[in-house]
C-alpha cells in the first residue's frame, strides 16, 4: 500500500517513478534544478507558529497557523510551499487539522471556539463551524466515516460534525474515567484500530483514554503504568500509535490491543531537529512533524520548520 502511494505522487509531480521511495529519494540530489527529492527539513514562513499537520494519499502536507489560521501547503517532494488559505486573522487560529478523501480539510479554531472545513485545492471556505462561545481551546480532530470529531482541551466535550453534504454540529458531552483539570485536557485523536472507538490524549496528566463515540463514555487506556505526560497529536497506523510528547521532544511509539483498551510503549523517538513539535503526519516510510517552539517568544521574524524523521 505505501509503495503505491507513493507511485501515484510522483505520477501526480511528473516525477519518474523508478526514483523509488521518499527515504530512498532523499539520498539522492534527482529533483529539478539538482535539488534533493524529499528533504528531511524544510522552512516555514516567517511568523507561522505551526500546529498542526495533515498528509492524504498525495505528497502534499497542510499546516495550519496560530497566528491568523492561514493554511500552507508543502509539495513534501520539493519541500516547496505556499499559502493555500488566507485566514480569518489574529484570535482564530486553525490547530489540528484533517484532509478527507473528498479534499476537505477539518480545521479545529483553537481559543476562538470554532472549526472550518476549508477546500484542499483551491483554500475556498466551504463552512464555518461555532460550537461555543464560552471559554475553550478546539485543539484537535479526527474523522470516521460520516462524522468528525473535535476535542476541547478545556471543556469535557466533543464537537461531532456531520461530514455529509450539510453538515450539523452536536456536543458529545465527556464522561466515565477522564476528569478535567488544570491546564490542557483533552488533546490528540484519533480511532481505535478495530475502528470501533476513538482515542483521546489527556496532555496535563499523560493518560490515554478509549471514548465510545455514540456515548462519549471514556475508559482509561491500559499502558502498563506508562504515561504519555505532554501528550499533543496522534498518528494511528495498523495497532501502532505515535504520540507526540510536545515539550519532551519525543514520539512515543506504542503497540496497541485491536480494541484499543491497552497498549505498551514499544519506542521513543526523538531528534536534534526537534523544537517541540506538537503533530505528526506520514508519507511513505517516514513521519513528519511540525515544530511549534513554544519556549520561543513568537514574532513576525521567528522561523519555523518541519521535519521528517525515517518510522523505526
């Protein structure tokens, strides 16, 4: 199945296919003007401050902006990019994000407490989502057939957003094992493997619950006593599960039961390039990740990257 993914993007670039994989690509200086065919680092605009990634069947990855929710899109071949999305400005941020097999990008507004589904191609708003207008933080998303899911990290809720042609907006109130406290609650998504259930990471207290989607009940992971302390975006593939330990500058990489009721940490990963990255995303044989730099005071000037680390 990568092999194949990968084959349609380079048919998709007009990129000969016999180049091979993006890790075996990125040895070798065969791009256009002799620039190296999928970098393993590349920039960001000045002032991005990045969140959130999403990749879908093509070499294209999405980041959304904190600054002004504005969407870039990189061609992960060239490493070049551009603003696909001109935001709503300053206080509606765009966090997590998901792309579709329909083209649509799922965008969680963060503080503004609000969601947008947004046109892959062409940036075109499709619709604006208000799920509250109280105080709240829509950090993240993830999608099942026929509905998307949204987490607030300050209120014990999720946001469901029918996915059809029009789409509604329910509250999915949290309830059972996950107790909100101080700091960032409920942050990264993502299904279970057997598809049945969601996953849920509780970033102030590193525990990793499995919600009914249909009743919101949450019951706490079994990882063995392990914890997922800074817990931001998560990448399901198969029953392994990456989790990105923002401020640890790690990716935990977990085995997990079909049910998604238990799991162990089998890895964790980390990277000199890392300055705290927050989501995760992946092309072929290898994970990509943004780097967020909290701990640098954000300005206009202040550069950003992204990089991709080879799966272990």
């Amino acid at each position: 199945m990568i092999r194949r993914n990968v084959l349609t993007g380079f048919a998709a670039l007009g990129i000969a296919a016999a180049v091979g994989t993006p890790e075996k690509a990125s040895a070798h200086p065969a791009g256009p003007g002799g620039k190296k065919l999928f970098p393993d680092t590349f920039d960001l605009p000045n002032g991005w401050m990045p969140e959130g990634i999403t990749i879908g069947a093509l070499p294209f990855a999405y980041f959304g902006s904190r600054a002004d929710g504005s969407i870039y899109r990189v061609n992960l071949a060239s490493g070049e990019g551009r603003v696909l999305s001109q935001g709503p400005g300053a206080g509606f941020p765009s966090i997590g994000l998901k792309l579709d097999g329909k083209g649509r990008l799922f965008v969680a507004g963060g503080g503004a407490g609000t969601g947008r589904i947004v046109d892959a191609w062409s940036g075109k708003l499709l619709t604006d989502l208000s799920f509250t207008t109280g105080t709240s933080f829509v950090n993240d998303v993830v999608l099942t057939p026929g509905s998307a899911y949204f987490t607030d990290s300050l209120n014990p809720v999720l946001y469901v957003v029918s996915t059809g042609r029009r789409a509604t907006v329910r509250n999915l109130p949290l309830t059972g094992d996950i107790v909100y406290t101080t700091g960032n609650n409920a942050n990264g998504i993502c299904r279970t493997p057997d598809g049945r259930a969601l996953l849920v990471v509780q970033s102030n207290t590193g525990l990793l619950f499995r919600v009914d989607p249909s009743t919101g009940v949450a019951r706490q992971v079994d990882l063995g006593g392990e914890l997922l302390t800074n817990g931001d975006g998560l990448l399901l593939e198969g029953r392994t599960l990456y989790a990105v330990l923002n401020r640890l500058n790690t990716v935990a990489v977990l085995r997990l039961s079909s049910d998604g009721r238990s799991g162990r940490i089998v890895e964790r990963l980390t990277d000199p390039r890392f300055d705290i990255p927050t989501t995760v995303a992946s092309y072929g044989n290898r994970l990509y990740l943004p780097n967020a730099r909290f701990s640098t005071p954000p300005t206009p000037e202040t550069t950003y990257t992204a990089v991709a680390i080879p799966k272990p």
